[in-house]
C-alpha cells in the first residue's frame, strides 16, 4: 500500500461512517426522512415523539455501536500484535468469560444490585486479565507469546464451567444473562456511554503512542531487545490496554464477539502491516462495521429486533474457519 493512497482510503472509510451512522438515524421501526431528522434536531417546532427517538435511543445506540466496534477492533489488533498470533482475539484470552461469569454471579446472588450489572463486567474482565497475565509471567522467566494464549483459554474454560453450574442452579436468571450475552445496544441510554466511552477514547489514544514499538516488536523479540525496546513490558502494556478495552465494552453492550478478529485481518489487507496506521483504521472501520450491524439485526426482522452479537457471530464463525483452513494450506 502506497503512503499516496493512504488519504483516499481514509477518506472513503469516513464517508462511509457518516453514511452508517446517518442511517442509524433515519432506518429502525420507526423510519425518519432526512427533512425530518434535521427538523428534529434543528427545526423550531419539534416533533417530541421523534426528539425522544432520535436522542433518547437512536443517539445512544449508534454512538455506543461506534464507540464498541472501535473499541473491540483495536483490542484485537493489540492482542494479535503482542502475541503474534494472527486468531487470537478478545474472547480467546478468557476477556468474555471472566466478564460473563461475573454477571451471572451478581444476577444470582445480589439480583437486587441489577444496576451494579455493567460495573460487574468490568471488574469481571479485569480480574480475569489479570489472572492470566499473572499466570503468563510467573517467576522470572522470559515471557512466552503462547503462554498467554493456553492461559487464557484455561481460565475461559474454568468461568464457561462456573456460568453453566450458576445457571443449573438459578434457572430464573437465564433470561437477563442471555441478553447479555447475546450482545446488543437496545438497552443502551446516553447515561452509560460517558465513563466507558471515555476510556475506549483514551484507550485507541494510547495504542496509538505505542504503535511504533509494536511496530519493532513485530519484527521479533530478538531483533526489537537489541533495538532498545523492552519486550516484555510493551507487551505486558498492549495486553492489559486490551483488556481494558474489551471491559469497558462488555460493560454496555455485552459480549459482542468477532470484532477484533475480523477488522484487524481486512485492515492489514487494505492498509498493510504499519500500526501507526492500523490503529486508526481498525477503529473506525470497526465502529463501521458494529453500526451496520445493529442496523441490520433492528430492520431486517422489524418489528422483531435480533441483538447485533447474534449477526457478528453469523458473520464471524465463518471467517475463522476461512482463517484456519487457509493457515491449513500455508503449513502444508
């Protein structure tokens, strides 16, 4: 990719989130003009109903659909650099896991404190992060890629087995659980978006500075250690940076799956292999992508509404299975 065509890109890339999140305005059950939406927004009369659709819940729905899609997108590049693992992603580190099982503990044991539910997730995702860094870097021994990996999917086993034993034994709970872990933003108010929405900001931000050492951390531990870089610490940093990503999403929009492993692998394809780069393309490509989602999962079933998780995981499974059929053919 030539450094010429770059502003193109981003270009078309940015034409194509205002054309997204313009239709996240207008299309749902209920269908705006665009007359109608800037007469909602700056017209003199105001219609109440349509202000209250096109700020109480269309407004929220989109700018989280955006804040979650770059959110997860970075993370997922962040993770696949600092493990140089082309499948790993969000989910395969234990990230939804730990988030799920501490739902479900609060949903069944404290279900008076269903509004505590996002700041649960969070502090689930965390804890789990923590748990598996910790395992990864027991001791004094030099840091092993994979060993974040095997660990993680360890811990994800371990808190899949807790959600499964709570729900045989709270049964009534599997209904809230489930929309949670289906993945959505029906139940997203502008009220929940300024804390989370804040630290994926600051989160893209910060992957953004240490893009250029992931730049060198790419070209090997061996090769990055003589050129200065601390390897171990970077990719200490880039994982927990990712994690919090990933909690900060969880805690409004559930657990969306696939966004990090997809975006990342359509960005290096278009963009190339530069993070400085990847970094802000994967965040409003990713933000693209969540938006046209949801829209999808509230129009194409109206007035039914599918929860934008189930069309991502549609979408989702069979590009991995593209991916590893293809890492398949590359190892023969």
């Amino acid at each position: 990719m030539t450094k010429q065509k770059l502003p193109l890109i981003f270009f078309v890339l940015f034409l194509l989130l205002v054309a997204s999140m313009l239709a996240g305005f207008l299309l749902g059950s209920a269908r705006f003009g665009v007359e109608e939406l800037w007469n909602g927004i700056f017209g003199e009369n105001r219609d109440p109903s349509v202000e209250l659709i096109l700020f109480e819940l269309r407004l929220p729905r989109v700018i989280g659909a955006l804040l979650a899609g770059g959110g997860l997108a970075v993370a997922g590049l962040l993770l696949q650099s600092a493990t140089d693992n082309d499948l790993c992603s969000p989910s395969v580190i234990g990230v939804n896991a730990g988030a799920g099982f501490a739902v479900m503990l609060l949903l069944c044991l404290f279900p008076m404190a269903y509004p505590l539910l996002p700041a649960a997730a969070f502090v689930g995702a965390m804890v789990t992060t923590m748990t598996v860094l910790g395992i990864s870097f027991t001791g004094r021994r030099i840091f092993a890629k994979t060993t974040v990996i095997l660990a993680g999917v360890a811990v994800a086993a371990l808190f899949n087995a807790g959600i499964s034993f709570f729900s045989q034994l709270y049964p009534e709970v599997l209904s809230s659980y489930a929309s949670f872990s289906a993945g959505g933003f029906s139940g997203v108010y502008k009220e929940d978006l300024p804390v989370p929405g804040s630290m994926i900001l600051l989160g893209i931000l910060c992957a953004w500075i240490l893009s250029p050492k992931l730049n060198l951390l790419c070209l090997g531990d061996e090769l990055a250690q003589s050129l200065g870089i601390q390897v171990r610490r970077i990719r200490f940093f880039a994982l927990v940076l990712s994690s919090v990503l990933c909690a900060a999403v969880v805690s409004f929009a559930g657990l969306l799956g696939f966004v990090g492993l997809i975006i990342p692998h359509m960005a290096r394809r278009i963009v190339g292999q530069d993070l400085r780069v990847l970094v802000p393309f994967c965040a409003l490509a990713g933000g693209v992508l969540v938006i046209l989602s949801d829209l999808a999962a509230r129009t194409l079933f109206s007035p039914a509404e599918l929860p934008a998780g189930i069309l991502m995981a549609a979408m989702g499974a069979p590009f991995f299975l593209y991916l590893l059929l293809r890492k398949r053919r590359e190892a023969v």
